[in-house]
C-alpha cells in the first residue's frame, strides 16, 4: 500500500472510492463516468487545497517519503554517461556519497551526491545516506578533479546528517567536513548544489559550499533536524512540528532569508508523484547556470562564492563607544 500522511487522508478516501466505482462499472457493466469524474474534480481541488498550504512539518514529512527520488535517479533522468568514480585513497569507498564524471546536454561536469537505499539491505549499506569521513573525502579528491580538469561540480544533497558514530569520530568525522568546508571554498571551478530531500547540518554542508543553492520545493535546508531541535529547545522530540515552523527551514523561508538561491518547482503532492517532471525542472535550472558560468572568470566565481556566504544572515556592527557604554550600563545594572 502506497505510504501517505494524515493530512492526506482525504485524498485517499477519495481515490478508494474513485477505484471502487471502477471496479462496479467493470463488474456490472453500468456507466458510473458521470461519478467518477465528479469525484476526481473533486479530489483534484482537495489536492490544490491541500498541497497549497502545507505546514512546515508536511513539508518535512513529504522530504523524508520512501517513494521520493535519490540521487541516482536522477542522475539517471538528468544525466548521460554517468561513470563513477570510487574511494578517498586513504581508507575506502563509502557507499553514502556517491561521485562520478557525466555529460548533461552534451556538457560534461563532475557530479555528487548523497544516495539513501529502497530497502533495508540497502539502506544498510548506504548508512542511510549518512556518510563517514571517507565519503567527504571521496568527494573532495573527485571536486578536485574537477577543477583540475575544468569541470563545473554539481551536487546532489539528501542526508539527515553526517554519521555520528564512533568509527567516525575515530576516521577524523568533524576534520574531514572542516576540511571539505575550507577546499570548496577555493575550488576555481563552479559549484551548483541542489538540496533534493534532506538537508541535514554539516553532512549537508560537507558538499554544499556553492556558488548557487538551489531548493526542491518540499525539501529543506537545516543546521538540526526539528526532532533533534525539539530535544534541545523544548526537551521533548515529539515537538518536532513545533520547532520546524520556527527554525525556517523550508524552500520559502531559505529563499526569504537569502541562504538559497532559487526554489525549483515539484508536481503536486511532492517530487514522488512525477519524478520525470521534477528531473525535467532541476535540469532547466542546472542548464542555466551552467551557461551563466560559462562566462566568468576563475576570480569571479571564488569572489561570488565568497560573497554569497558572507551575506548570509543578519548581523549588527557597533561602534567601540556604544559598546563601552553598554558594558558601563550592565555592569550599574549587576550591582543593583
């Protein structure tokens, strides 16, 4: 049975019925076209309504969907001639993060990503898209690849998180992310990455520094996962819809707060529904900003990459006299 969500209960009360009608006009032969269509007109109001005004937790829930395409799917729909390319060449080749040389549209760019499994077998062996160090390592070795040879890098992000195990921990987990974080930095090439499901913390981050961040609309983008935010702010995981809505971390907030660069539409009810159509989107929006780079200096692209992260979020500067005065007025305030 296909998996669905609360909120979508109506939708599959409705569908149930659709399918029911089916079946009695097949079995006795009576036209129910007239039934049938009333309902799916109204079924597809319903889904307009529905999907139009979703939550931030709905939206997380469609992110995480079993059904929802990975990263070699559509490496398949966007991409010819995928070959990849495996190992860090210091410990071995984790199946997490996957990378490779490919062609899009007769253009050939170096490709990442992160690759959860369908099955528990799979999953297992994917570490469930969480990756080791060895992973942040085999895409770094193969992003400078790509610049040594002048490839554009696309990557493809969908991690709850980097693994935080104790073999981890053990292979340099935090330095292997710190390290990719600074290399990415000041690769001479462009980067466009494309957060397709989960964008968790720095697993996340590891492969996406880039000079555009691009969004599917149901995916997002977070420092923490709303369950794990919920344990520290409200010491209670199940609060998880709570802390979505307030840590912003949908497609619509990113854009709003600057930290992405553009959201790329999904069929209705989330990319699982059509993943044909949601390729086609991502590889219009890879295709033009591949042609944007075309024509930009090396120095161009670092100084764009640079500015882009440094006018992510909101500070203040003060002067050095305000902030004399307001050390002189918390220390009044302590004594009284």
């Amino acid at each position: 049975m296909e998996k669905s969500f609360d909120f979508e209960q109506p939708i599959v009360e409705i569908n149930k019925r659709i399918d029911d009608l089916k079946k009695s006009s097949e079995v006795s032969n009576i036209d129910l076209s007239e039934q049938i269509e009333d309902l799916e007109k109204t079924r597809n109001e319903l889904k307009q309504k529905i999907y139009s005004s979703l939550t931030p937790w709905q939206r997380v829930q469609i992110a995480r969907h079993p059904k929802r395409p990975y990263f070699l799917d559509y490496v398949e729909l966007i991409f010819k001639d995928f070959l990849e390319l495996h190992g860090d060449r210091v410990f071995g080749d984790d199946q997490a993060i996957l990378c490779g040389i490919a062609t899009i549209d007769g253009e050939s760019v170096v490709v990442v990503g992160h690759q959860k499994g369908r099955t528990l077998e799979e999953n297992m062996s994917r570490n469930f898209g969480m990756a080791h160090p060895e992973g942040y390592r085999k895409a770094l070795r193969v992003m400078n690849f790509a610049e040594k040879f002048n490839k554009p890098i696309i990557t493809f992000i969908d991690t709850s998180g980097a693994y935080p195990g104790i073999a981890a921990e053990e292979r340099g987990q935090a330095e292997a992310i710190a390290r990719n974080l600074r290399d990415m930095s000041n690769l001479k090439v462009p980067i466009i990455a494309v957060v397709i499901s989960e964008g968790g913390s720095g697993g996340a981050l590891g492969i996406g520094v880039s000079n555009k961040i691009l969004c599917l609309e149901n995916a997002y983008y977070s420092v923490i996962s709303p369950e794990g935010c919920a344990a520290i702010l409200f010491r209670d995981s199940s609060k998880a819809p709570e802390a979505a809505k307030v840590m912003k971390i949908t497609a619509k907030d990113l854009l709003n707060l600057n930290v992405i660069d553009e959201i790329i539409k999904e069929p209705l009810g989330g990319a699982h529904y059509d993943s044909t159509r949601t390729a086609a989107n991502i590889k219009v929006a890879l295709n033009r900003y591949l042609r944007y780079y075309k024509s930009k200096s090396s120095k161009e692209i670092l100084d764009e990459r640079y500015s882009k992260f440094r006018n992510i979020g909101i500070y203040k500067e003060d002067t050095k006299e305000n902030y004399r005065t307001s050390r002189k007025l918390s220390k009044k305030s302590k004594v009284s």
